[in-house]
C-alpha cells in the first residue's frame, strides 16, 4: 500500500523540477548562457558546504544548505526578480509568500511547516545561518560576472556603487569572503569592468 504521505512528497518533487525551467539573469562562469534557478541553488549548497569554514560564527551547515537549497523555489509561481532591477524591489514580496504557501504546502503538513519557516528564516536574514546562506547568494553572481567581463553589471549599466551595496550583504555572514569579495569588485573597477557613477 502506497501511503498518501509518500504520494503528496512526489508530487512536491515533480512541481519543484519546474525550478530548472527558471532563467536567472546572470550567466555560467565563463559563458554566455543564463543559469537557472536550480543550478544556481545547486552551486549554493556545494559553496556553503566548501566554505562553511569562514562564516563569522559556526553555523549549522545542513541548514545552510536547506536555506540556499529552497530559497528561490518560490519563483516557480513568482519569476525571477532581478537584483538590479529598478522597477520591481528584490525584497520578499506577497507574490512569493503565496507561493511558499502553495509550493512547500503541497507536502504533508510537518515538512511544509518546516520548509516554510527555513524559507522564511532565510528571508529574514537574522539568523547566523541566513547571513552565511545570503552571503553565497550574493557571492555567487559576483564570481560569475567577473568571470565574463562585466556579465549583467556591463548589460544593464550597473553601477559599481549599488553592485558594492547589493554585495556588502556578504559581510554580515563572512568577513572572510566579504574581504575576499571587496578586493574582487576593486579589481573590476581597476580593469573598468565595474564603473563608479
């Protein structure tokens, strides 16, 4: 006998391969095809793991890798929101919070409520898991524009200012990697990839 609990996690695991089909804006290191959201949630979790080493305080890992495993699930229902975008905020948004709400509730009731509050957790930022978790967020497209000259900082004209206040959020789960992060932004704008307004 096949259990309804079992049933209901399929069909979560068959709406969330829809992740793959979620074009992000930045492309691959060194390509110019866009990544998707489940390989960039993918590349989180092995950089969490890889890096754990450096967050500010000791962080629970597999949390982390929760974090960054679900964090952009919610853009199956609500599209990727471009963090340079200057019509629509890069904040959490109702949008999204109907799609956690829909998406993670097609669980049974106890994985949903936990996946939702690690969504949530992530969102907030407060916690020493989600400041590392949004540290590799914000570094991974760091690596990936700087590999392909410029990559959407150079396609959308964005300014090394608000690129250094976006990534500034990296200091808050890792000095370390923040240091690491600020010396590669110095290095565009000495090669003139990233421009001060």
């Amino acid at each position: 006998m096949i259990s309804d609990q079992l049933l209901q996690q399929i069909e979560f695991i068959k709406e969330i391969d829809k992740l793959k089909y979620i074009q992000r804006k930045t492309k691959l290191l060194n390509s110019d095809r866009p990544e998707n959201d489940a390989e960039h949630s993918w590349h989180l979790a092995l950089m969490a793991i890889v890096l754990a080493e450096h967050a500010n305080e000791p962080v629970d890992v597999l949390k982390v890798v929760k974090m960054v495993l679900i964090h952009d699930i919610v853009e199956i229902d609500a599209g990727d929101t471009f963090i340079y975008d200057t019509q629509k905020n890069h904040s959490n948004t109702d949008e999204e919070r109907l799609a956690a709400q829909r998406i993670f509730g097609m669980l049974p009731q106890a994985q949903a409520d936990e996946l939702i509050a690690i969504w949530e957790e992530f969102e907030a930022g407060e916690t020493k898991e989600a400041k590392f978790a949004r540290s590799m967020d914000r570094l991974e497209p760091l690596l990936q524009n700087t590999s392909n000259n410029g990559g959407t900082w150079a396609e959308f004209d964005v300014p090394y200012e608000k690129v250094y206040q976006k990534k500034s959020v990296i200091k808050e789960g890792s000095t370390t990697i923040w240091n690491y992060a600020e010396n590669v932004l110095n290095e565009n704008v000495e090669k003139g990839i990233l421009k001060k307004a």
